[in-house]
C-alpha cells in the first residue's frame, strides 16, 4: 500500500518510547497496519525530517523526537531554501552537507565532519571555503598527497567563481599573499606560515586523521579562527587525536553514515563476501616462524627497552624512534630493527598468499561482468601479481602504484576511465582521496585491520549506478591468521556495515569460481 506522511505515525512511536531503531520502527508501523515498507523507508522519512527525528549516533542509531517536535507536536516546519555563497557556482547540495555546514557554524566554525568514503564531504568543505572568500578570510586547504592536491584544485577551479586558487607542495609556491584560497600538502605546509600576519582564514584539513603527528601538527597554525576537518573516520591508533588534533579542531560536530548515505540515496546498496583461503605448507610455516619473532621481540621491546604497550600506534611509533637510534642504545635498535623487519616479512606471507592469487582468479569472471573494478593490495609486488593473474584469466587489468612517476599513473586512471583497463589493482595508493570512476566491484587481496582503510576501500565501488544495482565487495582472508573475521579481524567495520548491508555471506577454501559468481549475478535480480 502507499501510506500517507510517514513521519506522522513514527512520531506517535518514538512520543511514546524514544530509542528506537529503525527496525523497531518499522515492526512498530507493522503494528499499525502500514505494511509493504522497507528500513530504507523509515530511514528516508527519518534523516528527511531532522527538525523533527534526532538520533544518538550509534550503530544502528536509536532515534527521538528533536526538543521543538516534542514541544510544538512533531509539526515538520516548511523547508528553508539555504543561502549558498555568491561565488558558489556548483551543484546544489545535499540535505546533509547542509546540516553539516549548519552544525560547524554553531559550534563557532571549528570542528570535523566526519562522513564514509563517497557520501561528499568535499562539498562541504568548498561550501565552507566560498563562505569564508565572500567573508573576506583566505582559506588554506592541507592535503596529505599531490593527488588529492590536484583533486582539489579542479574542485575548487570548477565550483567558484571569479576566486583566485593556488597551490603550495609538488614544485608549486602559491601563498595566501595574493591568493584567496591554496591547497597546500601538508608536509609543505608544516615548513612555513603559510596565513599572513593580520588576516583572518579558515583552515580545512583534508583526511584531517592523517595530521596528528608532532611534524604535521606544525600546519595547524593557531591564527586560523576557522578550522573544519574532513574524515572518514576520525580515529588515529596513536594519541595523535588527543595530543594535536582534538586540541586545535575539537570533537565531530556532524556525520554522514551508511544509514544516512544510504537512506538519501547517495551510495549505492552493496553486499559483502568473506572468501577464506589456507596457506601452502611452507607459508604456514615462514608466517609461524615470523609470528613468533614478532611476538618475542614485542615482548622484549616493552619489557626491556620501556615501548608502550598501547595503544599499538604509540607502540610502532616508539620502536621506529629506536630503531633510528633515537634512544643510543644499540642492543634495542638492534632489537626494533628485527621486529620491524619480522613484521614486514609476516605481512608480505599474507599479502602474496599463493592461495588468495588463486582465488582472486576464480573471481575473474566476477570482475569480467562488472563495469569496473578494483582489486586492493597491501605491497607494490602483490598488486603486479593481482594484475598479471587477471590478465592471465582474460581480463583486461592494469596495476597502479607509488613507484610509478605522476604521468603514468594519470595515463592508467585515464585507461580506466575510458574502459581500455577493466580492472585496476592497487597497493594503499587508492584508498584515501584519489577520485577514481565509478566501479561496482571491489576485491581486498590485502590491508591492515583498520576500519578506517575499509570504510575508505568500500568507498571506492559504492557510488549510486544508474540502474540502481548493488556494489559487490569481496574481502580475501587466510583462516586462523590476524586477517581472519573469526579471530576479531575487521570488527570495528562489521559493526558499521552489519545493519545496512545487503548480505554479508561467508565462503570457505572449498568455493568453486562458479559459486562466486552465481552469488554476485544473484545479487543483479530484481527483488
């Protein structure tokens, strides 16, 4: 049937019991007799009406009705156009990126914004910056790579008007002297002043997690009054968030999540799969052997050389300190370098699994019926190994990677776009920023355990398609290792996707390339 406002009946369920999810929404508008709705549904109506429906931010967020709807009876006031900023000349944006803008402003222009990986931050932070230019201020924008350097700069170019960018990093020197805004790589920034004395500005720190290192903290000069960070996830594994970050920015002062992006339609639905592959005899028995020197030498690190035990980002910061010779001891270099070197090595055993190669070519036909698709890596090495095997199955893959100079690497972004490549494969260097054309299919051969790196990889391959098909997710893991969901492997990205996926579906060793593919087609039907 089609219901009438369905903000009406879910204001009577949450006036009577606040904290509901949407799923005891939904069963509570069962309950009255409003079948044939979805969670989708509910969550449309909800994130639609946020003058009316606020929620706590957890997963899956419990809601209730705002202060004014409890007091005023749940009347949804008429929208208010927003005023965009004169030299604005980009698309109109999204209900949420315009809450966002409303919730940095009230918190007196500082704060981030924390939104999953192709929700559009971005805009936000060009909302934020034509703003500032029609104010008079001048806007530094700090990025951590001259790809994301060039991205922004076309942003910028592309969506203000009659406003003079610049760039400061990667051989260019543009300053805020004669230019209203500069996007500027941040280990270029941290050397300089980069606001002029006297000038009121705005900073923007893009992939602001990235900054809270003592070097990089140089950047976040204290002159800026308007300070907006820009994240996926607003988490460090160090105390970079407690000891730079936090202090100069502050806390999230608005989010984008899956719920959110998926109940306004700006990502795609998406599925996930666990595909579990064994290691050959003697992987498993050089991961062991590394696994052991790993764990020995932790050991003695924190015992007898005084590194912290966490958190783990504090633990790996200590023991390069060390291994430079920062401490004068020789005995613990000594000892750092041999952990190092046996955490590497173990990670290298898991990345080139001899089994995820196979397995990741039982996946070509999956990949040879996507539009696009990416394959994600940990080493330079394992994404030629991921290509090569690709090709060897028929389709068309190419690897993309630091170690190529600029030139290449937009001459194999451009190859993608344009269809000549089917399938990029990539170490880390496509997880944070860099715009790649819209893909439908992801593969994770290999990365760390940070939910930040997942949200980021997912990001890539969930951009709404035009005929509303779901994006497929595949994640490659070597059971009874840290990789393994079983032994806590991904936890924090599980509880993000658990409620607004599709499916996740578990696959062991013994899954034939057919059962993969049979899988991903199901998930083509019309429901």
């Amino acid at each position: 049937m089609q219901p009438g406002p369905l903000w009406v009946p879910l204001w009577q369920l949450l006036a009577a019991m606040p904290g509901q999810n949407k799923r005891q929404l939904l069963a509570g508008l069962q309950r009255m007799g409003l079948h044939g709705l979805t969670t989708t549904d509910v969550n449309r109506t909800l994130y639609a009406n946020t003058t009316t429906f606020d929620h706590d931010g957890a997963t899956p967020p419990r809601w209730r009705l705002t202060a004014a709807a409890s007091w005023h009876g749940g009347a949804v006031p008429a929208a208010v156009p927003p005023t965009l900023p004169r030299c604005y000349v980009g698309k109109e944006p999204r209900a949420w990126q315009i809450e966002a803008l409303a919730a940095w402003r009230a918190h007196k222009r500082q704060g981030v914004v924390e939104a999953v990986t192709g929700t559009g931050k971005t805009t936000v932070g060009v909302l934020a910056a034509a703003a500032a230019v029609d104010a008079g201020e001048r806007v530094l924008v700090l990025v951590p790579s001259r790809e994301l350097l060039d991205q922004w700069y076309d942003v910028l170019q592309r969506d203000l008007h009659g406003v003079l960018v610049g760039r400061h990093g990667d051989g260019h020197e543009d300053t805020l002297e004669d230019h209203s805004i500069v996007g500027a790589i941040v280990n270029s920034a941290a050397r300089y002043q980069m606001l002029p004395l006297g000038i009121p500005g705005l900073l923007i720190a893009d992939e602001v997690h990235r900054y809270g290192t003592p070097f990089f903290a140089r950047a976040l000069e204290p002159h800026f009054d308007g300070r907006l960070g820009l994240t996926a996830t607003y988490e460090r594994s160090d105390d970079g968030l407690i000891d730079h970050l936090e202090p100069f920015f502050g806390g999230v002062v608005a989010d984008c999540s899956y719920d959110r992006g998926l109940a306004d339609e700006i990502l795609a639905p998406f599925r996930v799969a666990f595909v579990g592959v064994d290691f050959t005899p003697d992987e498993q028995k050089a991961h062991d052997e590394y696994d052991d020197r790993v764990r020995s030498l932790r050991r003695r690190l924190i015992v007898d050389h005084g590194c912290p035990t966490e958190p783990f980002g504090e633990f790996m910061a200590m023991v390069n300190h060390i291994s430079a010779g920062g401490e004068g001891d020789s005995r613990a270099a000594w000892d750092a370098r041999k952990y190092l070197n046996a955490f590497n090595k173990r990670r290298e055993v898991l990345a080139e699994s001899r089994n995820k190669q196979e397995a990741l070519a039982f996946l070509a036909p999956v990949l040879a019926t996507a539009d696009r698709g990416l394959v994600f890596g940990q080493t330079m090495r394992g994404a030629e190994h991921a290509a090569a095997a690709l090709r060897a199955s028929g389709v068309q893959a190419m690897e993309i990677t630091s170690g190529m100079n600029a030139l290449k690497r937009k001459q194999r972004l451009a190859a993608f776009k344009d269809g000549q490549a089917k399938v990029l494969a990539a170490p880390r260097l496509l997880d944070e920023g860099v715009d790649v054309p819209q893909a439908d299919v992801g593969v994770i051969v290999a990365g760390s355990r940070s939910k930040l790196q997942m949200i980021q990889r997912m990001g890539r391959v969930i951009r709404p398609k035009a005929d509303r098909r779901p994006a497929t997710f595949i994640i490659l893991y070597v059971r009874g290792t840290a990789e393994d969901p079983d032994t806590g492997a991904h936890e924090g990205f599980l509880d993000q996707i658990i409620d607004v996926a599709q499916e996740i579906e578990r696959f062991d060793h013994l899954t034939s390339g057919r059962d993969l593919l049979a899988w991903h087609l199901s998930g083509r039907l019309p429901k």
